[in-house]
C-alpha cells in the first residue's frame, strides 16, 4: 500500500486498468442477475418463498415479467448514476450490482439445497 497525497492506494497482485476492471464487473453483473432469476424460480417451484418483500409482490403479481422489471430498474438506475463518478471510480456501479445478486445466488443455491 503507498500513500498518494489524500489518497491510500492499494497495489493489486495484478495491474489491471479501471476499464477492464469495469467491463469484468459489467460480465459478472450479467451472470449474476440470470444465476439470481433462475435460482429464485427454481427455489419458488420447490416450495420455497421469495423474502424480499418488493420482489415478492414483483413476482407474484407479474410473474418473471416483475422479477425483470425490477433487475432493469436496479441496472437503469446504475447506469444513470455512473456517469456522476469520476472514471476511476465508475467500477463501484456494476460492484454494487453484482456483489448482492451473487450472494443471493449463493443463498438461493443453499435453500434449494435444502429441499431436494
């Protein structure tokens, strides 16, 4: 770690652009939002129940067409605030998307788990 002016920067193992960076985030973004729908509805047809409370009404009142309305809004809304950064730090966008959507992922892999 070495100290610039204001800022503390960490030096990763690998040099790695803000660009790249992004564009890695952006994939994971993508991957993540599909492992999340499609866990969510194979846990929803095994018995189990949706506890977000806004994406439970999503889908039970609209079905997959809510479950996507909502994932475009998160994404939308990102994409209207990335530009709001400075570039170096436009990264934290597709990271704020991705780092829920694959712990839910993860979660929703376990419960499934559970039932089978």
């Amino acid at each position: 770690m070495s100290f610039d002016g204001a800022y503390a920067r960490r030096w990763l193992p690998v040099e790695i652009s803000p660009v790249a960076l992004e564009r890695a985030l952006w994939i994971l973004v993508g991957v993540s939002l599909v492992g999340d729908i499609v866990t969510t509805f194979v846990g929803l047809h095994l018995g189990l129940a949706e506890s977000n409370p806004v994406a439970r009404n999503a889908i039970y009142s609209y079905g997959l067409a809510g479950m996507i309305a909502l994932k475009a809004l998160a994404i939308g809304v990102g994409l209207v605030c990335r530009p709001m950064l400075p570039r170096a730090y436009r990264a934290i966008v597709p990271a704020g998307l991705a780092l829920p959507w694959t712990i839910a992922v993860f979660v929703n892999i376990y419960m499934i788990s559970t039932v089978v």
